[in-house]
C-alpha cells in the first residue's frame, strides 16, 4: 500500500514535469513569434530540463520499480530542476533582447546544487 501511494505521487510529479515542458515549448515558441525573427536556443531548448531532467527519470523509477524517492528528495530536485528552466528562460530572454548578464549564471549554479542535494538525500534516505 505505501509503495502503491508513493507511486501514484511519482505519477503526478510525472504528469507536472510533462506540462511544464509543454508550457516551455509554448511558451517558447509565442514569444519568438514576437520577436521579430530574433531567436535564442536557451528559449529553444528550455523545455528540455523538465522533460529530460523530471519526466525521464521519474518514467524510469516508475516502470523499473525502484525505491521512489522521498519528499525531501522530490522537492529538492524538483527546484533545482524548475531554476534550470527558468534560467534558460530568463537568459534566452536577455539574448533575444540584446544584451547579457553575468548573474544569469546564478541559475545554473542554485539549480545544480539543488539537484545534488535531492540526490544525495534520495540516495541516503533521510528527511523523509
């Protein structure tokens, strides 16, 4: 039963992590529509981090049968996860526009360290 129930949370954090994309790719694509044939691959590809970094592997965990990760776990590398996206998203925007930044790298760094932080807890199994 409690494997049961932690599956069914894995499959609605599945079912988040595909519209997500999907809001990406849209999103993505309406806004290179006005932007007047100025495009950036970091818009482009934005999509990718939530299909390639929640959905495949939560596919995997689901069809395999392997331990699901734990609350903590999940949350953690859901947020590092979403700061990738919305880094790619935020500098995509800053290339369309013109300019750049240096900061934007902030993104990529939050979004690493919170990835690393929910695998190590999924692999150690504490904080639930």
């Amino acid at each position: 039963m409690f494997t049961l129930q932690n599956s069914i949370r894995l499959q609605k954090h599945l079912i988040g992590s595909i519209i997500a994309a999907l809001f990406c790719a849209l999103f993505a694509a309406v806004y290179e529509a006005f932007s007047f044939g100025v495009y950036s691959y970091f818009m482009l590809f934005a999509f990718v981090a939530p299909l390639l970094g929640c959905s495949l592997p939560y596919s995997i965990l689901i069809l395999k049968n392997k331990k699901i990760p734990g609350t903590s776990a999940l949350r953690l590398w859901n947020s590092g996860i979403a700061a990738i996206t919305v880094g790619s998203i935020v500098q995509g925007v800053i290339e369309i526009y013109g300019t750049t930044n240096q900061l934007v790298i902030i993104y990529a760094i939050a979004g690493a360290a919170f990835c690393i932080s929910g695998f190590i807890v999924w692999l150690t199994g504490r904080f639930g």
